[in-house]
C-alpha cells in the first residue's frame, strides 16, 4: 500500500513517525510558535479560514 499524501505550499510536513490521517492530526503536536509560522505562511494566502488558534496565536506573538 502506498501513502499517498499531498501537500500544498502552505502545509508544513508532516511531524516524524507519525501516520497522519489527516492535516489537523498532525498539528496537535503545535506549540505556539509553529502557529505563528503557519500563519506567516497563510498571511497571503486569501482563500479558506484560519482557525482560532492559529489566529490567537498568531495575533499574540504579532502585539507581543
């Protein structure tokens, strides 16, 4: 079986020895800085929504 898993530029990659089911399995390992870096990624990216904690943090690190 192969695992065919694809990845867009704004999607970071997948955390080691870790079988990702899907994008939001693997970002349960964030910590605050790794949202802030997502949200740099995101920050033109105008299509879909961040979620509220990459926003929070994003925001948070952004006044801090």
């Amino acid at each position: 079986m192969e695992n065919n898993i694809k990845l867009d530029k704004a999607t970071p990659p997948p955390l080691p020895r870790s079988t990702v089911a899907n994008n939001h399995s693997a970002e349960a390992n964030y910590g605050i800085i790794d949202w802030f870096k997502k949200g740099m990624r995101n920050y033109t990216n105008f299509s879909g929504r961040a979620r509220r904690k990459e926003y929070w943090y994003f925001f948070l690190v952004q006044w801090g």
